[in-house]
C-alpha cells in the first residue's frame, strides 16, 4: 500500500465521517425546527383561544352592562310616569269639587275625633282654603279649628290633654294608599 492510497483512504474515512456530522446535524436540525415549529403552533393556537376567551368575556361583559343600563333607564322610565301619576292624584285632590271637598273632608274629621275621648279638647287644622268648611263641619262637634296647616286638604287633629296627634290629610291617606297599592298601580300602567 502505497503512502498515496492510504492518505486516499483517511481522505475517504474524512469525508465519510464529516458527512455523517452534517446528515446528523441536518437532521438534529430538522428536528430542532419541526419542535419549534410545533411550539410556535402550539402558542399561537392558545393565544388564539385566549384572544377568543378575552373577546367572549368582553362581549359578555358590554351585553350584561347594555342590559343593566337599559333596565336601569325603563326603572326610570317608569319611576318618572309615576311621579307624574301621582302629581297627577295630588292636582285632582287640590282640585275636588265643593261637594266632594266636604264630603271626604267630613269623613276624616269623624275619622280622627273618633281617636279622641269624649272630654277632650281637639284643635283641628286643615289647609288654608278649607278652614272656613271646617269650622263649619265642626260647630257641632267637640273640636275647635286652631290654625292652617300646609296639606291637599283633610284634618289634623290633636290634643293636648290626651297627647294624640291624628294625621287624616289628603296627603296622607294619598301616601298610606300609595304605598299599599304601587304595585297594582305599576301592573295596570305597565302591564307586568
């Protein structure tokens, strides 16, 4: 063997040996890439999936505060219709008839001095523009008009000697009936 055929044969096994290196690197390569690869699906696939959690809770969230804030303006809605109803029932009160005035005026003056005993002494008072129909109403009964008070109409009647106080004002009976009824009120105009 010659000095010529034995460099020719390292030259070969080098050359074998450095190709196996690049087929081993190429394909430590491939598989370094192809996991890359997969990682970088994989990230992208859960940020997609985080983007679409983010985006449905987001939606969920402006939909739930669109319907408080539409809820919350009907609520008012409604409140403000009520308010003008019941304005509406103080006016028609301010405003009764003659006959009437007297009429219910009359039944909560009974109303009340029923709450008094027999002996006592009742001081009755009413709103300005009724206190002659109520000097009237009382000229036969134990009570004495006192004074103005700041109502729609009807009696407040005390007494000093059995400390009672008796509120049968428009305004009252108007409030008691109110609150016993706005829910009836609010099913009829609303149509729950």
């Amino acid at each position: 063997m010659s000095l010529d055929t034995v460099v020719e044969d390292v030259r070969d096994e080098a050359r074998a040996r450095a190709e196996e290196i690049r087929e081993a690197a190429e394909s430590e390569a491939d598989e370094i890439i192809a996991e890359a690869e997969a990682d970088a699906e994989r990230i992208r696939e859960e940020r997609l999936a985080e983007a679409d959690r983010q985006i449905e809770q987001e939606r969920e969230q402006t939909l739930s505060s669109a319907k408080l804030e539409a809820k919350q303006e009907r609520l008012g809605a409604r409140r403000d219709v009520l308010e003008d109803v019941h304005d509406d029932v103080k006016a028609a009160l301010a405003d009764l008839d003659d006959d009437r005035r007297r009429e219910l005026t009359e039944t909560l003056l009974d109303a009340s001095l029923a709450e008094f005993d027999d002996d006592d002494d009742v001081a009755v008072y009413t709103r300005a523009e009724d206190t002659e129909l109520l000097e009237d109403l009382v000229a036969d009964r134990n009570a004495e008009v006192d004074g103005e008070v700041d109502c729609l109409g009807g009696v407040v009647a005390e007494s000093d000697t059995s400390r009672v106080r008796v509120n049968n004002t428009f305004d009252s009976v108007l409030d008691s009936v109110w609150d016993d009824e706005l829910k009836n009120i609010s099913e009829q105009l609303f149509d729950q």
